[in-house]
C-alpha cells in the first residue's frame, strides 16, 4: 500500500466556515431568531466572530445582558429559524471551492478524517448528508457529547475513537477557537483565511500554518 503524502494519522476538520459556506444562513437564522423575540440584531460581525462555540456559547454572547433563562430562548429560537430555513426549496449552502476534491484526493487507508464543529450532532449529519460527504469521515465531534470550543474535548475524543496520538493530529479550521482548541490537545492547527476569522488572529492564536483555499491543503500537510 502506497503510503500517504504526509505525516498525519488523524485530519480534524471544522464545518462552518472551513467546508461549508454557511455565513449567509448563519446570519439569516440568527437575525430570525431575535426578530422572533422582539430583540434588537447585533449585526453580522458580532454572530461571525462567535461561530464555531456550542449555541449556548454564542447566545450569551450575541446577548450578554441577558440572564440564562434569556440565552436559552435566544438559543431555541435561533434552533427553530434555523430547521424552518433548512426546509425551504430554495435553501442553499455551499461547500467552498475545493473541498470536494481535496477530501476525495486525502481519502487514503492509513488516514483518518473527523469533523469537530460547534454544530448539533442532527444539524451536522443533516449537512453531511446534504453535501454528499459523510463517507468521508470516522469521527463526528459535536457539543452534543463534548465541552464547546476552545476546550481540547473534541479532538481527545476524536483521537480515543481513531486510536491516534495528539502530534498525530491536525485541526483545520477558520477562528480562534478551532486553533486554541487544537493547541491545547498538543494537536498541530492550520488555519483557512476564507471563514470568519482573520488570517492575524488565527496565527496568534497558534495556527502553525495558513492556506487560503482548500485544495492547498494536501500540500501544507506534507510541509508540516
């Protein structure tokens, strides 16, 4: 068996904003979710900048005034604009350019694949299964079973079901969180510039590597 192009037994992927191009609809959901409950928008900068937390992380965020019984409504309400959204004809939501092809040429018996995402674990099989890419991965990490981003509990967990060591691991993702999450799993992290995040904030935040496209990724993988 031909060995594989790089030195990683585990690739850990976010969803939002690494594979999928879900801004858009992120922000749609949420703004439906605070119109629902007659609250004011905080705009898309500030739902952007907490994608990749469990969704009570970013209720208390989006609403930091709020009391717990506040960020629970917020929460659900954001849960609801979402499905109603999802089951719409004309929903949309793309994987990036390149993401497609790049899982497909990193596809190989000696590797594993994971997705470690801030999403539910229903809405993520849902997307999986709507994109066509869920043959793809061994591990599925949701906050369902794990403490939300930044805590390394996602990829500890995707490491014990692959049977992988942490320096046998890299985390690909689009904020901070994915990078300090990596980082404190003893994983290496390569940061996408594309998502929701900037370039300069994932490198201070540990990113040992950046790539502006998916299909740059095989490449960085064997320079690491």
């Amino acid at each position: 068996m031909n060995q594989p192009a790089h030195r990683f037994r585990l690739l850990a992927f976010d969803f939002d904003g690494t594979l999928a191009d879900s801004s858009a609809n992120i922000y749609y959901a949420a703004q439906g979710a605070f119109r629902a409950l007659g609250l004011d928008y905080p705009g898309d900068a500030a739902v952007g900048a907490t994608v990749g937390l469990d969704l009570m992380g970013c209720a208390r965020r989006w609403l930091p005034e709020g009391s717990e019984q506040d960020h629970l409504a917020l929460a659900d309400a954001y849960r609801h604009s979402f499905v109603s959204m999802r089951q719409q004809d004309d929903f949309h939501e793309p994987l990036f350019q390149g993401v497609r092809e790049t899982l497909s040429a990193l596809s190989h018996d000696a590797v594993f694949m994971g997705i470690c995402t801030g999403k539910n674990r229903r809405g993520l099989d849902h997307m999986l299964g709507y994109h066509g890419i869920d043959h793809h991965f061994h591990t599925l990490q949701t906050p369902d079973t794990n403490a939300s981003k930044p805590a390394p509990d996602m990829v500890f967990s995707a490491l014990n079901e692959t049977g992988c060591e942490a320096p046998d691991c890299v985390v690909i993702g689009d904020t901070t969180f994915d990078m300090a999450m990596a980082k404190a799993a003893g994983a290496v992290a390569i940061g996408v510039s594309y998502g929701h995040h900037l370039e300069e904030q994932l490198l201070q935040a540990g990113a040992d590597l950046m790539i502006h496209t998916m299909t740059e990724l095989p490449d960085a993988l064997s320079r690491l």
